[in-house]
C-alpha cells in the first residue's frame, strides 16, 4: 500500500519495542497503531514527544476506533496525523503528506546566546554552559543522522553495482 520507492519498513510486536526502534533507527516516518501491548501507540507518542531529534519525524497514528481516540487524546492533532482503520491507500498517502507538514511545525529548542567570556573568567551561570553542551549534542545528533543516511544510500548504490556486474 506504500509508495513504490525505496523503503524499509522496521515493524515491531509492541509498543516497549517500537519506541525503542524509533530511539535506535530514527526512522523518516512512524507509522503508529493506537492500542499496542505493552505500551500504547498513545505513550510511544508522547515519549517521542520529550526528544527533540524523534519528536521531528512525522508520525501517523491509525486506529479503528477514532472516537475512543478522540476521548483520551488531551491535545488536538497539531503534531501528528490520524487514519481511520480500514483505510483505502489514497486516505493514508494524504496522512503521511499531512504527518510531514505537521512535523515542520515543532518550534525549535530555544538556543541561549553564546557565553561572553571576559579575561578568562569562568561564567558564574552554569545553565548556559549545559544549553550549549545540549545543542552541540542535538547538532551532532543530526549529523550521526545524516552520515547513517549517507552510508545506508552508498551501500545501495553498491548492491546495485554489484548486481550489474
């Protein structure tokens, strides 16, 4: 039912299990059934939500039973997408379209300006020295992110070679 493209599709047998793919592959996309044992696809959410590198992957969260959705949801779709189960392929290709919208709309982690260090002084505020330790992580994180991404394309592309050999 998904496009046709190259996609890896990483499924899991229970929300503890899901959201520790999500941590570990940092996937493009999350796909989320509301009831899951173990952990429901609502918890998986809103852990997701506490990191600021998964909480930006666009999610779409499906259940049969959008009204019992609706009840224990204490937030509006802002961040997220929902289908319906069953749902035809056009009805989940406009929920991924919408999740990836949705997801552009996080606002960025506020970044303190950088301290000003006069005559060598240790800066008495030590929350500004963890603000920047945090940033530099999250910015090293995106790059690990972008060099995964990197290798699993250069290995394709030498599969493909391989093949046509």
């Amino acid at each position: 039912m998904l496009p046709e493209d190259n996609i890896e599709v990483l499924e899991a047998k229970d929300g503890v299990e899901g959201y520790n793919l999500i941590r570990s592959e940092k996937p493009n996309l999350i796909m989320l059934d509301f009831l899951l044992p173990k952990m429901s696809g609502w918890d998986v959410y809103q852990e997701v939500q506490k990191e600021y590198d998964l909480k930006t992957i666009p999610l779409v969260l499906m259940s049969g039973r959008k009204e019992e959705v609706i009840e224990k949801l204490t937030e509006p779709f802002e961040y997220f997408s929902f289908v319906e189960k069953p749902f035809e392929k056009k009805q989940l290709l406009e929920a991924i379209r919408d999740a990836m919208a949705k997801a552009k709309k996080h606002p960025q982690p506020k970044t303190p300006q950088p301290a000003n260090y006069q005559n060598g002084s240790v800066p008495k505020d030590t929350a500004v020295m963890t603000q920047e330790i945090y940033n530099l992580r999250q910015q090293m994180s995106k790059m690990q992110n972008e060099i995964d991404t990197l290798k699993g394309q250069l290995r394709k592309v030498l599969e493909f070679i391989q093949q046509r050999r």
